[in-house]
C-alpha cells in the first residue's frame, strides 16, 4: 500500500552481506601480520606460468625480505585479486605500504592447501611434469615454524608414488622434515635446491637482510646429501658487479663440493617491476657507487644484457667442468655458450 506521501512500496530489500576478509592469524612485534587465505588451487599449470613444471607456494610474501627478490611481484597481484574481491581485511596501514613491503610485512598463508592437492593429485594426477615447491615465495621461511604448512604438503606427498619434485628453499629449516623427504625420495623422484648467492656473511646480510646465513645453509645442504637426498647450490639471483666475481663464484662451488652438493646451477639477477622498485633503491642505500649503473640498465629491462647472460653462463660451466658438477641437466642449454671473457668483469653495459 502507497504510503502518505505518494511513494509507492520497493520490494523487500536488504543489504548484502560484507565482503569476506582475509583472517588475521597472527602478529609479529614489528608489524608483520599473517593472513589466511583460501586458494582456488593448490598448485599453478606450465600453461598459467608460462614455465616447464607445475608449481606450489604455501605462502604468498617472505619474512627473508631479500631486496631482490622477483616474487614480489606475484605477491602484488596476488593482493590486487583479493582487493577486486573485497577480501582484505580492515587495515589502515595496508594503504599506504609500497608494495614491496607489502610482500614482506602482509605474509598470506594458504591453511588448507594440503587437503586441496590431495583432492587434485586424486582427479588429475600430473602425469611425467616436475612440482616444483617454492618457486615465488620460500616454503621454509620462519612462519613455516608456527604454521606447518609446507610439511603437511609433504605429508600428502609422502603417501603418494611416482611423481618428481622438486624443493628450492634458502632455510636451514628444511632439515626439520628429513623423516618425510626421506620416504618421499624413495617413493618419488626429489630434488631439493638450496639458494645461496655468496659465501660472504657481511654481503648476504646487506642483500638479504633477514635470510639465514650462508653456514647455515651449507650446513643443511651436507645434511640432505648424509640421508641421500639428491641436492645441491642454487646460486640465485647472480647480482652484477656484486656476486659474479670468479673468486666469488669459485668460494660457492668449493664450499659446494665440502657440503657434497649433487650439482650447482645459477642464473643472472632479474628484476621485475616492484622488485625494480625496492631492489635500486636499497642498491643507492647500501652501494651508492653501482646505483648509476644499474639504474642505467635495469631502469627499462629485466634481465641482464645477452652478452652478460652468456659470459656468466660460460664462467660457470668451467667452474662446473672444474668441479666436476657435469649432471647432463646441469649442461643443458650450455654448449652454445662462449667462455667467460679472460677480465674479471663480465660485459654488463
């Protein structure tokens, strides 16, 4: 019935119910928080990523807040789909972080991962492609301690056969699940990478300013080669005129073959645009003499030049060649590459 005024009566109308927010599951004194997020799937396609395996990350973001470090850009967009959404929780500070502190401070955890690759491995199963773990955030970073995240997806793992895995991780933390990464050895095809760029303590520390030191690393690499484990050095990102030295180079594969490394493999740093963002101005901040330059070359490229890429790639196979780290897929993609120029530095720009 039309009221008093003339306005006719709406049909029953209420307000839709408020966005879902990320659940906040905890807080670190200095600003970090951890957010629960609900994954549409437990691992990425070749065909999503554009690279040759499939891919899991349990966590979006790394407390290691290597100043490099390209996933920051993952973790961007990550946070872009969950705004389209309505799904970020009532956080003022959020607003006004770049972000790549956002990827260092917003850490989003995927609680239920495990009970969804189950379900995927179950249907689909990944026929003769690689997982790869870890491959934009690192699975053994400190939350890894409270949440248990990466070992319940190891857990799922270890019940299954015939599948190749592989783990890259820069945290001593690994060792921590050697009771599974044993029995999944055994009933898989595994390969753990362990991420160094330097042997130099003082320079990881101003590179990767929460990371663990590189004794420590080297220390739970020897511990996956005493179990059998196949495992060896990553040695990522390679940053230019800092860590591409031959002295610098030859300490990571001496201290590779002490620890019993199965192989070494590297590649040149790569910076996307928010890894852009935060990497040069940390450079200006810690080595204000190659700032210039990299400004210069990074400012509208992510990689390299091609012929650094090449001489870099050819200075790391004689160092291979001199170890002995000859693993055919080690090699691959190699035999066109020149060797490394006599000079110490490599043709940056």
């Amino acid at each position: 019935m039309a009221d008093p005024a003339g306005q006719l009566p709406l049909v029953d109308f209420e307000p839709p119910p408020p966005a879902r927010t990320l659940e906040v599951l905890d807080e670190r004194s200095r600003g970090t928080r951890f957010l629960s997020i609900a994954p549409r799937a437990a691992i990425n396609s070749p065909k999503t990523t554009g690279m040759g395996f499939w891919s899991l990350n349990p966590y979006v973001g790394c407390e290691f807040a290597c100043s490099y470090c390209y996933a920051r850009d993952t973790h961007r967009h990550a946070f872009e789909r969950a705004r389209r959404a309505g799904a970020l929780p009532a956080d003022p500070a959020l607003g006004e972080m770049e972000p790549w502190q956002a990827f260092e401070r917003r850490i989003l955890v995927k609680r239920d991962i495990a009970s969804l690759l189950a379900r995927t491995l179950d249907r689909h199963g990944l026929g003769d492609a690689t997982l790869v773990i870890g491959t934009a955030t690192d699975p053994y970073q400190p939350a890894e301690r409270q949440f248990g995240i990466t070992r319940s997806v190891l857990e799922v793992l270890g019940r299954r056969r015939g599948l190749r895995i592989g783990i890259t991780t820069k945290s001593p933390l690994v060792v921590r699940d050697l009771d599974l990464l044993v029995v999944i050895a055994k009933r898989h095809a595994l390969s753990i990478n362990v991420s160094l760029a330097t042997t130099d303590a003082v320079l990881a520390r101003r590179l990767e300013p929460r990371s663990p030191a590189p004794h420590a690393r080297l220390r739970a690499l020897a511990r996956l080669r005493a179990e059998g484990i196949d495992a060896g050095l990553l040695v990522a990102p390679i940053v230019p005129l800092l860590t591409d030295g031959s002295a610098a180079l030859r300490a990571l594969f001496v201290a590779a073959s002490a620890a019993g490394a199965r192989f070494v493999v590297g590649h040149a740093l790569r910076l996307g645009p928010a890894a852009r963002n935060r990497f040069l101005p940390h450079l200006e901040q810690e080595f204000p003499e190659l700032a210039e330059r990299y400004r210069a070359h990074f400012g509208a490229n992510r990689s390299a030049t091609k012929a650094y890429r090449h001489a870099l790639s050819g200075r790391l196979r004689r160092l291979r060649e001199e170890f002995g780290f000859t693993r055919d897929d080690d090699m691959k993609g190699l035999s066109d590459v020149p060797p490394s120029p006599p000079a110490e530095q490599l043709p940056l720009f």
